[in-house]
C-alpha cells in the first residue's frame, strides 16, 4: 500500500533522526505535530507529544479527553493518560535512558525539567529536525500557499478600490476581515498592520484609532489562512496628490525588492540576499532606516523557518518559501514596506504575490 504524504513526512524525520545520531525525539510543537500527523491537536494545557523511536513505533501521549483528536494509524500508538496521571512519568516508561533523546523547540520547560530528573542531561539534544522539514514545501503544499497568495491579493485590491475615507487603522483592519471572509477565510495570519502617516514608521504598529488625513502614506500588512496555510503581503500607499519625496523612496525599496528577487536561485546564501539590499540603501545613505531582517519562511506558521538575515549563510534549496520585505522607516515621517511570498522552484524563484508594486495614490474618497 502507498504511503501517504504523512507517513512519508514521519519516515523522513526519522531518517534526519539517524543522521543527527538521534536516537528518541519528543515532537511537541502543534505545528510539527500538525506536520507529521495530519491533524489539529488542541489540548491546552496538558501534554500532547509524539514520541520518535528509530527502533520502536511512534507513539502518541494525549489527555483521554482529546481521544477524537488522536490520528487513526496503524503506524502510531496512542497512550492515553486520565488527570490523576503522571504524563511525564508515563512518557518516561517509553524512553530510553541511555540513548539520545532530542527534543523539539517548543516544549514547555516545566515538562523539560521534570524529564531532566528522570534522563540524563548528557543525553538531551536540542532538535530542530521537524523545523528543518518544513521548509522544504511539497507540490500540495505550494499550490496551497499560491492560492493562499491569491486571495490576499484580492482582499488587497478590494481594500483599494473599496475603503471609503475618512476611515481609521481599525476600521481598515475591520474591513480586512470582513473581505477575507467574502473569500471563505475566517482566520487571519496574523492582526493586520495598518499605519497611517507617522505610524507607518513603526515595522509592527499596533492598530489604533488614528484617522487617515490627505498627503501621507498608508501601510498595509496582513494574511489570511487557506488550508492551513499563511498568506502574508505588504503594500503601501499614498492617500493624496503626487508626492516626489515619498515617490523617490517608494523606487528605492521597489527597486531593491525586485533586485533582490532576481538573485534567488537554489545555492545561493540567504545574507547575500539581505546583503544587497543592505548595500543598495547604504548607497543611498538609508542603511540605518532597515530595521528589521529581509524576510521569513512561511507555511503552516506566519514566522518559520528559513529567515533571510545578515547572518544566516544556509544555501537557498529548492521548495522554500519566505517573504522579501524591505523597508525604509524614517521616525516621525513615514515608512515603505513592500512584501511578496516567493517560493524556490525550477532553478530560480516564483513571486506568489499578483498585487501591483507600481506607485498608487488612492483616491480621496468621502472627503
């Protein structure tokens, strides 16, 4: 029989287990657990965790109220535990104390202590095998994130064709949801990042009840959930008449944007990707407005891996998905983002996002 894509996930982790020289790993993110199993584990508080054996069946510790959560799989055992249980001492019975345990970045340090007393210090590894997957999207999962793309490029465009202003942050953010639920997507990725004027300067301004005034830009960050998986697009705008100062830095950061995704191929170095940007504000004297990393990968979480910084040498591989946002903040004017998913295919790169990038003046509606 076939395996299906989950088996294949499972079976691919504990290959990487065995390359690590990893003998057991506790899976206990909800996004990992979601990776390998195929199913949402909302458990709260208690402990829900897989653990991986290169030797023995995986098995599954979930509270028995969770009991129609748990996966239906030959290849998995599910441990129930009641609430007058010991959970750790239960996950301990299946772990051996002589052989290497990794465990995954996510789990909470109460449990990690208790387990601490049971296996020896010596014999715990930080894993990152799970994240390490993840960022290597199937053909599934790339069409799942282009239609995710699609849609938050049709929420954006009603945005601009159809917010009335006056308007404040949160009646644009209000108007965000109610587009994206027109389009079947109840969850957002994240809250959306509207900035006004000054506030655009902030990379994460948290919405508020500032009114739009003419002759300054707008921001505009936000995403949507399809299937499970994240959209995430910026634009920014300029509500008024033509603006040759801000039209002059809007080319800056399109232009290095558009550079920047040129030179995406597999083997290339994600901190040469930032690094050009980082070179092409300095050119222009701006090198101290980029605040903020070039980008992140996305998937079934907002933030994962990889992420495009200065730092990060890891070569660019093919199925990667991430964001390139540069940005120009100047405090007490205004700020630029523009951001595109683009995901690493054919030897070169695909730009998930549609939406426009050329200068837009929206139109002073209401006033």
């Amino acid at each position: 029989m076939a395996l299906n894509r989950f088996s294949i996930r499972r079976a691919n982790c504990l290959n990487k287990m065995q390359d690590f020289g990893m003998d057991q790993l506790i899976v206990s993110s909800k996004y990992n657990l979601k990776y390998l199993l195929g199913t949402d584990l909302e458990t709260g508080e208690r402990m829900t965790v897989l653990l991986m054996s290169s030797d023995n069946k995986s098995k599954l510790f979930i509270h028995e109220m969770f009991f129609d959560q748990a996966p239906s799989s030959n290849e998995i055992e599910v441990v129930f535990y009641r609430d007058d249980m010991n959970p750790i001492q239960l996950l301990a019975t299946s772990i051996s104390k002589s052989r290497t345990l990794g465990i995954d970045l996510n789990w909470s340090s109460s449990y990690l202590l208790d387990i601490l007393k049971i296996v020896p210090k010596s014999h715990i590894q930080k894993s990152t095998i799970v994240e390490q997957l993840r960022e290597i999207k199937d053909e599934k999962e790339i069409e799942t994130l282009r239609q995710s793309a699609r849609i938050a490029d049709a929420v954006m465009h009603q945005v601009v064709q159809l917010q009335y202003f006056p308007s404040t942050e949160r009646e644009i953010a209000g108007t965000i949801r109610s587009f994206f639920a027109e389009h079947g997507i109840n969850e957002l990725s994240f809250k959306p990042i509207i900035g006004f004027g000054k506030n655009s300067a902030n990379p994460h301004h948290t919405i508020s009840d500032q009114i739009s005034y003419p002759d300054e830009p707008i921001l505009i960050d936000m995403g949507g959930l399809y299937n499970d998986y994240c959209s995430d697009i910026t634009r920014t705008f300029f509500r008024g008449k033509v603006n040759s100062k801000y039209e002059d830095l809007y080319k800056i950061v399109k232009d290095l944007q558009m550079q920047a995704i040129e030179i995406i191929k597999p083997g290339v170095p994600f901190s040469e990707v930032d690094l050009l940007i980082r070179k092409g504000f300095a050119k222009w004297g701006y090198e101290h407005y980029f605040i903020h990393r070039t980008g992140h990968g996305i998937g079934l979480e907002l933030h994962e891996g990889p992420f495009i910084h200065g730092n990060n040498h890891e070569l660019i591989k093919e199925g990667m998905a991430f964001s390139i946002e540069p940005g120009l903040y100047l405090p007490d004017h205004y700020g630029i983002r523009i951001e595109d998913i683009v995901v690493v295919k054919n030897g070169g790169c695909e730009v998930l996002n549609l939406f426009s990038k050329e200068v837009q003046y929206l139109e002073l509606l209401g006033i």
